[in-house]
C-alpha cells in the first residue's frame, strides 16, 4: 500500500536486535532524507546513506541491552519515520528517559506520523516505569511546535548550541514531559525499567 496525503498513518513497530539490523539500510536513507531537508540531527548535509545505515547498526548493542527502543512505520518496504528512547542505567536517574531521532520523511509529512510516533514513545515509557521524559530541538523548528503542541514544557534556550546540516550553529531548546506516576524509584529497588523495556512483546 503506497502512502499518500489522507493515508492514515501506519502502526509504529518496535524493532528488536535483528531487525534494526536488517532495517539499518531503509532507515539509513530516512536519516538521509531529513538531514538533507535541512532538520538539525547531528550529522552534516550531504549525508551518504551507507553512512547512515553503519550509524543505525551501531545502535544494535544498545537495543539488545534495552538503553535503547527504536521504532519504525514502513509504507510498504519504506521506513517513512522513526523515534528512539534512550533510557538511563544510573541509580538516580532511572525515572527519566530521552527522546531521540523523531523524524518522518519528507514525502510522508503532513500525515499525524510524527505525533504518532511521540505519542508511541512517551506511553512505552510510561509503561516501562519512566516519570520524566526530556528531549532536545532545534529552536523555531517545526518540531518545536510539534513538542509545545503535545503538553511538552520549554525548560530553556541554548544558543548556537547544535550546527545545522549546513553547518550553521542555531540555539537549542530544552523540553521535559511528566508521564506516568509521579513517585521516584528507590536507590534499592527493582532492577531499572530499561532492563523491563527490553521486552519486545
């Protein structure tokens, strides 16, 4: 089924090990594509998508351990978007975790497929025990507004904090996100939640 404006968006699927792996070269060239387009994620403009598959691949470890949840919505073979949670193995910071690498591709947007992605994102962590979720964004972006829209609070502004993929620097803007309940987990407690998160039933 091919995508299209009035499409409803499909099913973000959370990828286990070997999946991310043999899905590396797709979302390599989704990478490719939004940096190309001018969204600020790290890496510079062109971007070779031989390249950015290794990028993805190097996640696998990550994955395996459960630091990291990556999921993906293919149209057809196509990985048209992608998020990540980065959740956090230190005693006093198993309550919280990142949003990272939200991105749709060029041709998909316009869909809600950015908002199902985050609203994807922030539930398994949620449910993975995660009270406070906290992301970055390149200031005056679209995805500032997608953040600001989604009960996300503005913490503060960094200037010239990240270059974008043209290599110029732009301020940065800080967000968190309270989820799930609100009581902080014991130094002493139960194995951290990014260890449960590692489940991909």
């Amino acid at each position: 089924m091919r995508g299209g404006r009035g499409r409803r968006p499909d099913a973000p699927v959370r990828l286990d090990p070997e999946q991310l792996s043999s899905s590396a070269a797709d979302l390599g060239s989704l990478l490719a594509d939004v940096v190309d387009g001018g969204s600020s994620l790290g890496f510079l403009a062109p971007l070779d998508r031989a390249a950015a598959a290794d990028w993805w691949r190097g996640l696998t470890p990550a994955v395996a351990d459960g630091r990291l949840a990556v999921w993906a919505v293919r149209d057809g073979e196509r990985v048209t978007g992608t998020v990540s949670v980065g959740f956090v193995d230190k005693p006093n910071g198993r309550h919280r975790a990142e949003i990272l690498k939200l991105m749709v591709h060029r041709s998909a947007r316009g869909q809600g497929l950015a908002r199902t992605l985050l609203a994807t994102a922030e539930q398994a962590a949620a449910d993975a025990g995660v009270t406070l979720l906290v992301l970055d964004t390149e200031t005056g972006s679209p995805a500032e507004s997608l953040y600001r829209s989604g009960g996300w609070t503005a913490a503060g502004t960094i200037p010239d904090y990240a270059a974008d993929p043209a290599g110029a620097l732009h301020p940065t803007t800080l967000f968190f996100k309270k989820v799930g309940g609100s009581g902080a987990p014991r130094p002493d407690g139960p194995a951290p939640q990014y260890r449960r998160a590692a489940r991909y039933a």
